[in-house]
C-alpha cells in the first residue's frame, strides 16, 4: 500500500528517541541525493524506528511512501498504481514522475538488489532494512548498540526514579539495546521491580548480553495470566511478523514452530 499520511505508517517511533540524532542525520543525507541505503542492525538496535523517522518527515513535505514487508516488483508497482491513481503507467514512469520513498522491510538482497540495480535506477529514494549488513547497489550504514550515556539517559527518561548509578549499571549489563533498556526502564516505572532487583537478577545468569536480555524479558511475563503468556509484547520497535516472532519466542522460551499462527497483539501494560 502506498502511505499519505504518517498516521498509516507501520512504524511508530518511540519516545523518547535518544543516541541517534547523528546516525539518523547521515542517513537523511545519504539518501538526499535518491539514493539506496541499506540499513543493518540487530533487532532493538532501531533501524525500522530511524526508517519511520525519514518516512514520517518524507510525508509532512508531500511525498508518499511505499512500505513493502514482502512481495516483489510487480507486487509494488500495482501499489503504486494504484496510490497512484495511474493503471496504466510502468515502475520506471512512476518512480521518475513521484519520487516516492520506498522501504523494503525485510525484503531478501536477492529480490531487492536488481530492484535497486535495474528498475529503481536512482529514480528515487530507498532504505532496505535488514539484520545483517550485505554486499549491494546501496550505501551501508550499520545501528550500533547506544553508547553508556545514551543507554543512562534513556533509562532514566522511561524511568524518572532510577538514580544516576542505577541506570548506569544497567545500561552496562543491557549492552546498549534500545529494546532491553526501554523493557527494563518500564518494569521500574510500573512498579514491578527495583533497580537493585533487576540489578541481581542480571548478575546471576550468563554474561551473555542476548541471555541476559531474555532472562530480564521472562521475569517480566511471569507475573501475567496464563491466558496472556501467549501474546507477544509489541515493543513499538519491532513491527513486521518475523521480528515479532522471533522476540516472543525469546520472551516464552519457546520454539518458533510452538507459536502460534494467528496475529500477535500487544499485551504490557506497564509499557
């Protein structure tokens, strides 16, 4: 579907958004110029929330965004079309005359490589969102974790309570994922916890940051009803259904294939 407005975007950006204002300024000027950035990082790191960003400034100027989480070519020029209000136009005719930005969310570089080689062509604006960085006719630009006082800083906005010490030892064991320092931040917001007893619960499993992560996440579910445990957390950062699988697998301790076919629904209300 072609998107007009933000409010029809995938992706809400949370807030507050810390740590990136310089990432995000590169990547609004890499792609300037209509050119293919990929964007890579791991899940939590805020890839698709830089990406909802540039889209959302992308529409309050005029322009339109294509979004595309899985399809191929001739799948998005019939969005285009159809956005487009012109049935009988080809790819290249709409991307010249629109200049849409186009987001390919997960898209794999087989399909999105040509794409970007053949029939975008520099004819407008593109971000590929992916995990892991590849080899493409796109600039590269990699999310890293946040840096400790940016980690610190987002802690202490989701949780005003948190001392100084506190958010820095936690910004330390959570490794800079924007994800886990947002999900420990809330349960001490809500009350579900304390520093010290995130803290101590953290320093008696592995020093693994992604064990780490998962063990802080299923503390947070245990409190839940039964009947809840089977939803997934909606963290306003991971949106298309594979991240969201892959995170709930996490939280449950669970295997993808024991999930679920059924759409996934936020369930936090500490969030």
């Amino acid at each position: 579907m072609l998107i007009h407005a933000p409010a029809y975007l995938p992706v809400l950006p949370p807030e507050p958004f810390l740590g990136r204002g310089a990432l995000l300024e590169q990547l609004n000027q890499t792609l300037a110029p209509e050119r293919a950035v990929q964007l890579s990082g791991a899940t939590g790191h805020g890839s698709h929330a830089l990406a909802a960003i540039i889209a959302q400034r992308y529409l309050t100027i005029g322009g339109k965004v294509l979004w595309a989480t899985e399809g191929t070519p001739d799948d998005w020029l019939v969005a285009l079309r159809a956005g487009y209000q012109a049935p009988e136009s080809d790819l290249a005719t709409l991307l010249a005359q629109h200049a849409p930005l186009i987001v390919l969310d997960g898209i794999p570089a087989a399909v999105a490589a040509p794409f970007v080689s053949v029939q975008l062509a520099g004819r407008a604006p593109l971000i590929h969102l992916t995990p892991q960085r590849e080899a493409g006719p796109w600039a590269n630009l990699t999310v890293p974790p946040l840096d400790q006082a940016a980690s610190t800083a987002l802690l202490q906005a989701v949780a005003p309570s948190i001392t100084t010490e506190e958010a820095t030892a936690l910004a330390e064991k959570l490794g800079g994922n924007p994800i886990w320092l947002r999900f420990a931040g809330a349960q001490i917001a809500s009350g579900a916890t304390s520093a010290g007893q995130l803290l101590a619960l953290l320093a008696a499993v592995s020093a693994s940051t992604e064990h780490l992560a998962k063990r802080l996440a299923t503390e947070a579910f245990r409190p839940l009803e039964r009947r809840e445990q089977g939803l997934l957390t909606v963290f306003r950062a991971s949106f298309t259904r594979r991240p969201r699988l892959r995170l709930s697998a996490a939280l449950l301790g669970q295997s993808l294939g024991s999930l679920p076919n059924e759409p996934l629904h936020c369930v936090a209300p500490w969030w």
